[in-house]
C-alpha cells in the first residue's frame, strides 16, 4: 500500500458520502456567516474526488510506484464515483435518465473490450477523448449540483450533460474501433501461422530433375 493507492482508496471511500450528502440534501449549515449548504458539499466531494485521480496517476508515474493493485482499482474507483454521482441526480430529478444509461453503458462496454483485449494479450491504451469525457463528467456533475438551487445554472447544465453524452459515444466508438483493428491484426497474425504450419506439415512435392 502506497500513497497512490491510498489516493484511489480514499476516492472510494468518497462515493458513499457523496450519495448520502445528494440524496438527504444534508448538511445545510452557516460557517462563519456564509451559508453552506448541501450543494457546496457535494460539488466539494465530487471535486476533490476526482482530483485524487489526477494527482494518484501522476504520484505514481513520478515515484515509479505503479503497482498491479493501483491498475485494478484506478478505473474501478473512476467508475464507481462516475455512476453513483449521476444515478443520485436521477434520483434528485435532475438528469434525465436516458442519459445516465448512455453514460454509465459506455463504461461497461469499454470496460468490457479492455478485459476481452487483455485476454488476448492485447492493450487498449487511454485515449485524449476518454479523459476530456472524464473532465466533462466532473463538471457537469458539479454544475448539476448546483443547479439544485441555483436554477440559472440548469441551462449550462444540459448543455454540459448533452457535450458528456456525445464525448461518451464517441469515445465507445473510439475505443471499439482500436479493439476491432487490433484483434483483426491478432487474428491475421494466427492464420499466417496456422498456414506456415500447414505446409510444413503437407510440404509440396517437389519435382525431380
């Protein structure tokens, strides 16, 4: 257990609190004369949530502890905070639910062609627009929040939610086509093989002179 690990872990540990603060729409609370509220709370857990993810990744590329544990648990915890966040906006009435299955489903099938890909030997590398979707997932998440009791911002946040939807197929797309062309060269490379091995097996006849 490491310090990026530890980060990953603790951004788990955030998902449950930052369900329960959505859903009672508690704490509602003054400090200091300001008025903190449950949207402040939210928008804090999301947001410091998912800074840990930039700030493990990159603790653990500087200090070379990339460990097998921190490779499993990365996307699972990314996943988790992701999914719990819009489905409790679903439940508050602030998301439409249509988009929170093209959301979430997205994760599934990528993560679906990654483990089928991994059992091929193959690697899907992250692409540029998987993390601009994580970006806008953040903040749309953060904005809708908001827009709890703040209905000016409602508008900024559809249009948030509708750029998080189109980055979430285009993506899967993305992703599905860099799986198709690597499992396409990977069964290539077997019939190649197969074909080698069959005419060594049944070698020509070869005329005599």
């Amino acid at each position: 257990m490491n310090l990026p690990n530890s980060l990953t872990i603790l951004r788990i540990f955030f998902v449950p609190l930052l369900v329960v603060v959505l859903l009672t729409r508690e704490p509602n609370l003054e400090l200091w004369g300001l008025p903190f509220h449950f949207e402040i709370w939210g928008v804090l857990i999301l947001a410091v949530a998912a800074a840990t993810d930039a700030v493990d990744g990159y603790l653990a590329r500087k200090r070379g502890e990339i460990t097998t544990l921190g490779i499993l648990l990365d996307p699972i915890a990314d996943k988790l905070l992701i999914s719990a966040a819009f489905i409790s906006l679903v439940a508050m009435g602030l998301v439409p639910a249509w988009m929170v299955v093209i959301i979430i489903g997205r994760e599934f099938i990528v993560m679906g062609l990654r483990n089928i890909a991994s059992a091929e030997g193959l690697t899907i590398p992250a692409s540029p627009l998987g993390k601009t979707k994580l970006v806008l997932q953040v903040l749309a998440g953060c904005i809708v929040i908001f827009s709890a009791t703040h209905p000016s911002f409602h508008l900024l946040a559809m249009v948030l939610l509708w750029l998080v939807v189109i980055s979430a197929i285009v993506s899967a797309v993305h992703y599905f086509l860099v799986f198709w062309n690597q499992v396409d060269d990977r069964i290539k490379q077997r019939q190649s093989i197969e074909i080698v091995l069959e005419r060594k097996k049944n070698p020509q006849d070869v005329p005599i002179r």
